[in-house]
C-alpha cells in the first residue's frame, strides 16, 4: 500500500471491510480522527466484541506490522520496555578483564545490549507500526504512568542512554476491559471508543462474512436469537465470537434452523453458565428439561 | 453557562463550548484539552453528517460508558437535527425532513387517532425507520400541544402517551401479526418471542423519538442552556436509592456486576502491595540467576490476609426497598473477597435469604424475596424491634468474633419498641457492626427514626444514599 495514513471515512472503512472487519459508524470515525489527531485510541467494550480484531484489521488496512503489548498483573518495563541484557554485559567485562573500565563501561551500555521489548520496539522500528496495548486495565497503576510519556510524546526515556524519541509514531490502539477505572490522564490522551455488541443488521453481516456458508434464513435467526439473549440479565452474555462458535456448530451439525431441540443440545457452545442456560430456554420459551442437560 | 460571546470562534467553536460547558454542570469531566481536541476533530470530519460529528465529539469528550447517555441528550439539545436556525451541521439533515411536514403551523389537520394508530402498526410491522420518526413527529404535533395562557404553543410527552399507551400497541402488533394465542410447538413459541422482542425495541425507539422531537422544540422556544439545565439528570452512581425509576434502576443493576469485579481488583492490588517485608529466599535466589548470583531483586513474602466474614441483616420494608437490593446484590456478588456471606432480610420479622442469592441469579432473588422469604409477621410496617428479637433468637449463633455485620435500613420504626439490647449484644458477639443509612444525615432521629439511639450500638452508622457511597463503604469494608 503506498500510502498508510486514511483519506477520508469511506476510504477507512473501505479499507477496514477489505481486511475482513465491519465497523460501525463510530468505530471509522474515531479510527479515522486517530489516524489524523496522532492520537492514540482507547477501546473499552464487554468481552468479545472485537477490540482486539480491530487493532488487527487496521494493522492489516495499513499495511503495518503490528505489535502487540498483552498486559497482565504485575508487567514491568523490563518486559514491556527494554532490558539491559546482563549476560552478554557479564561476558563481555569478564572477556575485556584486561581493559579499563572507562572503555568496558561505555561499550555495555550500548544498543547491542539492549533487549527491546514491544513499546520500545514500536518506537524504533522504521516501518509502519500498530502498537496494540492489550487489557491495559489488567496493569499497575506505576506502569500506567509509565505509558503516559510513551503515549503522550512517543518517547521513551533509557537513563544510560538518554532519550529515544519515535522514527515514525505508531498507530496506537489500547483495548480494556473495563475491570477497573482507568486514570483519568490516560483517558485524556486517548481518543475514546466504547464498543458494544453490533445491531442486528451489523452482526449478520458479521457471521455471513465470517461464515459464508450460513444461510441467509439461518444467520437472521441465529442474530435475532442472540439480541435477545443479550437482554436479559446473564451472567456471562454472548459474544460475536459466541455467535459465530454457533453458527459454525449449526452448520456442522446440519440444521437449517434452530427449534426447542437444536437449542438444548448446542445452547451450551453460546453460554457458559448452567444458570444462563436455563434462563435463556425459559425466556425463549422453551421449558427446559430438568432430566436433561 | 455558556460562554461569553468570543469574536474569534466560529458558531460551530462556541457550540462545540457550549455543550463542554453543558456536560461540566452535568457532573461529566470534560478537561480544557478533551474540548480543544473537540474542535480539532470537528474540523476533519464531515459536517453535514450529524451521526459523524456525534461520534467525533464524544470520541474526544465522553471517557466513560456511564456518561455516553448524558452526552447523547445533551448533544441532541445544541445540534438539534433540525432546527430553526440552522447550525452549520445542519444543513445535510434537510433533507432528511419528509416534504409534506412543516415544522411553524401548529394548525395542520390533525388525524383521527385510529387512523394514525393504524398506520404506526403497520409501519412498526414493516420495520420501517424513517416512516416510524416521520410518525413520532407527527404525534408530538397532533396530540402532545398544550395552548399556555399566554397563547404559546408547548409541548409534553405525557400528553402524547395519553392518546394511547405503548403496552397496548405491543398486544395489537402481536395480535395483527398473527403472533398471539397459544402457540402449540415450540418453534412458533420462539418465533413469537423474538418477534415481540423486535416489536418492543422499534417502539422503544418510536417512544425515544417522541421524546427527543418535544426537546427540540422545546430547545426552539427556550434556547438550549435552558433545557440542558432542566434536564440534568446525575449519573448513574450518583442516583439517589429513594427517588430511582424502573429504568433507572434497571441501569444500576447492570452496573452492579462490573462495579464487583471493579472492588475486587481494586482490592486484590491492594493486598499485593501490603508487604510485611520478609524476604522471600527462595524468589531472591531464583531472581539473582539472571545477575549472576548477586541478589540485585530482591523478592518480599506478602503478608496472609484474614477475609471478613459478613452478616447483612436488611430492611426490605417499601421505603428502603430499593437501597437493601443494591446492597444485596453488590455483596453477594462480592463473595469471593468475604469467607462467607449471610444475609437476613426483615419488615417485621427476620428470614434468612443467603439461599436465594447465591446462586448467581440476581433478579430472580429479587423478585422471590417478597414470595419466597418470611419478612412479614403482622402488619407489613418496620418493625425493627421485633426483627431484632426474632434475629437474636433464631440466629445469634450466626454472629462469631470474625463476624462484620452491616444493618440496613432508615431505622423508621413506626414508634414501636427498640430493643435496642439486642443490638448491644451483637456487638459484643461480634467484629464489627456497621449500620448503612439510606436517608441523608439530617434527618436521623427525626419523626419516627430512632437511627441514633441503634447508633450508640454500632461500630458507626454511615449515611449510603447511592452506588458511590456503598462502593466506598463496601471496600473499606473488605
């Protein structure tokens, strides 16, 4: 692609359709704005509502290398910035035993001994890169404020090195799942997307594009069904990806569309809780079957 | 509230201000730079589509789910889909408007309201957008105007469901659609179900639309800071337990799961951070491998936490009702972080209710407290006294050293007898008692409330009038 950045809204969600994503109408907006702002998007939304396929597809839109960031409890900036390799630096002051320090020192603090990792990796690559922050919610509040200056003035700061500032600024996209509040100057940074599950119309476009073998009959069925799961008070509600789990298990199974049978038996590939279950069949008005399962 | 008039921004600059300002007194924090990246992104975007500087404005204003339906309203009210003086974002939504509505005569030939009923159902039927907001405009005009007495034209939405209500619709949609009586096999069971799911969500929108056309002219007639101001609404944790619609209280249930796991987080990174300081030898020695032997990490044991066990006895008498569900709920959901949870719900006499929450059905345990649980012993009114009493007698054995109890209720006794000895007693079975009050501090120990004298015999009484204040006191508690 020669050139990365988007023209225009239609160019954005043209190109994010031909990487195999439908966007809604907020969703190219603010890709879009981040694209022009330089900022970094904020993607918060319940499980499985394709956060993450939406770093991917613009990744793939872009023509870029994505990197990828996965966050957990307890990630420091040894493994999400950079690290000093102490082995090789070990090696190499045993090797050089006979030189003086002023040279060894200088020498081990240079880039060859630095192991990047992804934030710093994104900064430095002379390509152009998605830098994709997964579940930031699940971080330490001290390494969110260590995003901030990456975020904000895509620099990172190597005290023996001194300041390394971006070749080329990335795409940025963070994705949370909103466990916990984030704060509020991170907010600030990001241009804010909160993406729920699609329309109906949205959603058989989904499956009919992911699972082209669906029936148009059975995947209108199928997404009017899983609407109607959704409001009602689950503990775990389906996801798109739940959606098409099913759609693939009708598929595989041979039915043509869903009845109280087809409904016990493959209910389970849509909802993980036993109580939802349950709860689902009465609200479909099927009475479940107490003797099955 | 709007800001002062400044020669150097353009109207679409002091708009895009306006509605920052309108979302401040609304309690959403917009920052000076949420507003400036507001205007920068109106900029790139392409004004005549209003869904697209809708999406852009709250892409750099709104950072919260909970604040997108204040943003919404308010958005509705200063860019206004059509309006009399055209905004610059407007001018696209004109064609939107159908040809045959005129927007200034209020004196347009009114329909019989059979006629329009028939129309909406087919329309609703068909599932056609465009014609169901051609039609929720022409309600507001036909059946929602009110002459004041000084000859202007207002309009009410109670006026408009007046004519006919949304509930009886449903059924005729049904009946027409040949979707009512008794379904004998299951398929059409489901098929009733999802198309009535499909008729409530168009006539939500149709109600939605109603609603939003009377604003726009309300905003017509009286300007938009006006409006934004009447409007307000608080958000959602901010909502007061005693004054909550059925809406808004369906809107706090759904927050009351993520707002758990959001405590229990919060709380599990507290615990890690609590270090007693003993070096953990083995994690020191494992970490200095990667140094070469010297212990340059080292690594810190954290301390064992002890997790309270918890005792809720609440009031679920009519006045409290709604305060001792959330509570319910938020704890019950909280499980994980106590050892153990019981909960006790009283009117006039106590039954124990653990049984009907835990197992993870919460509306289910809502509605089967009133039918399930025996609350009630004589009248139906508070009677803490008494509630008290039977607690004491049937399940004192339920209060331990370990125990955190939490009484909840407006301590409104209906001037019956205290017992008050009975709360002395628990709390010196007890860790802790704490005592939620729902009502606003003043107004302890007035009229029939003798919250003070319960007072004396808690550990503190604490005043919890919305999700804020209970998720608060709900973590400091754990």
């Amino acid at each position: 692609m020669t050139d990365p950045r988007f023209a225009g809204l239609e160019d954005t969600s043209s190109r994010l359709e031909s990487a195999g994503y439908l966007p809604d109408r907020a969703i190219t907006t603010v890709t879009f704005l981040a694209d022009r702002l330089g900022k970094p998007v904020l993607v918060e939304g319940p499980a499985g509502v394709g956060k993450t396929e939406l770093a991917k597809a613009i990744a793939s839109a872009r023509g870029a290398q994505l990197v990828r960031l996965q966050c957990y409890e307890g990630l420091d900036e040894a493994k999400a910035l950079y690290e000093w390799n102490y082995k090789k630096q070990l090696l190499r002051i045993q090797a050089d035993s006979d030189r003086a320090w002023e040279d060894t020192k200088d020498d081990i603090f240079g880039p060859e001994y630095l192991l990047t990792r992804p934030l710093l990796q994104a900064i430095t690559d002379d390509i152009e890169t998605v830098l994709l922050i997964d579940e930031v919610d699940k971080v330490d509040f001290e390494f969110e404020a260590l995003l901030l200056e990456i975020l904000s003035d895509f620099q990172v700061t190597v005290p023996e090195m001194g300041t390394v500032a971006a070749v080329r600024r990335p795409f940025v996209v963070l994705t949370s799942n909103n466990t916990r509040e984030l704060s509020e100057a991170l907010k600030r940074r990001c241009l804010y997307l909160h993406m729920d599950y699609p329309d109906i119309e949205r959603e058989k476009a989904i499956v009919r594009s992911r699972v082209p073998e669906v029936p148009e009959q059975l995947a209108d069925q199928l997404v009017r069904i899983v609407r109607s799961l959704r409001n009602l008070e689950l503990r775990k509600a389906p996801s798109i990806s739940e959606t098409l789990d099913w759609a693939r298990t009708l598929l595989e199974l041979g039915y043509s569309g869903v009845d109280e049978g087809v409904a016990q038996t493959t209910l389970s590939v849509l909802l993980k809780h036993q109580s939802d279950i349950d709860k689902a069949l009465a609200h479909l008005e099927m009475a479940a079957d107490p003797g099955s399962n | 509230m709007a800001a002062p008039a400044d020669t150097r921004l353009s109207g679409l600059q002091r708009r895009v201000l306006d509605l920052a300002h309108a979302l401040r007194e609304a309690n959403v924090p917009v920052a000076v730079s949420d507003g400036l990246d507001a205007m920068r992104a109106s900029a790139l975007i392409d004004l005549l589509d209003r869904g697209q500087l809708r999406e852009a404005l709250a892409a750099t204003m709104v950072k919260s789910p909970s604040h997108r339906a204040t943003f919404d309203l308010l958005f509705d009210l200063y860019f206004p889909a059509r309006g009399t003086q055209p905004l610059p974002g407007e001018a696209g939504d004109e064609a939107e408007r159908p040809a045959e509505y005129d927007g200034d005569t209020h004196h347009q030939e009114a329909r019989d309201i059979d006629q329009f009923l028939a129309e909406l159902v087919m329309r609703v039927m068909e599932g056609d957008d465009a014609a169901i907001r051609r039609l929720a405009m022409e309600a507001v005009e036909s059946f929602g105007a009110v002459r004041q007495r000084d000859g202007r034209v207002s309009f009410f939405a109670y006026r408009v469901f007046r004519n006919f209500n949304l509930g009886g619709l449903l059924r005729r949609l049904m009946t027409e659609s040949g979707m009512d009586g008794d379904a004998e096999d299951a398929a059409s069971a489901l098929t009733r179900r999802l198309q009535r799911d499909e008729f409530e969500q168009r006539l939500r929108r149709f109600r939605e639309e109603i609603e939003s056309e009377i604003r726009r002219r309300q905003v017509e007639q009286q300007g938009a800071d006006e409006i934004a101001k009447r409007m307000a609404r608080p958000l959602p944790e901010d909502l007061d337990f005693f004054r909550i619609s059925a809406e808004e209280s369906e809107s706090m249930r759904r927050q009351i799961r993520p707002l758990a796991r959001k405590l229990a987080t919060r709380v599990a990174v507290k615990r890690r951070r609590a270090r007693d300081g003993r070096l953990d030898v083995r994690r020191t020695i494992r970490h200095s491998l990667s140094t070469g032997g010297v212990p340059a990490d080292p690594a810190f044991k954290a301390r064992k936490h002890h997790r309270p066990e918890l005792v809720l006895i609440c009031d679920v008498s009519g006045s409290v009702a709604a305060f001792a569900r959330f509570t319910l709920m938020l704890t019950h959901a909280l499980q994980g972080q106590f050892s153990k949870v019981r909960s006790f719900a009283f009117i006039d006499t106590v039954d124990e209710v653990t049984r009907l929450f835990s197992g993870g059905d919460f509306s289910d345990a809502i509605k089967r407290l009133h039918t399930d649980a025996n609350v009630v012993w004589l009248d139906g009114h508070s009677d803490y006294g008494h509630a008290f009493t039977a607690f004491h007698a049937r399940y004192a054995d339920a209060i331990t050293p370990k125990t955190t109890l939490l009484i909840l209720g407006d301590g409104r006794n209906n001037y019956r007898a205290s017992n008050a000895w009975v709360l002395k007693d628990l709390k010196r079975r007890a860790r802790r008692v704490y005592w939620l009050n729902p009502e606003p501090i003043q107004h302890w120990g007035t009229g029939d409330s003798i919250a003070d004298e319960y007072a004396r015999f808690t550990d503190g009484m604490i005043e919890c009038r919305n999700l804020r204040q209970l998720a608060e006191f709900v973590e400091r508690v754990v």
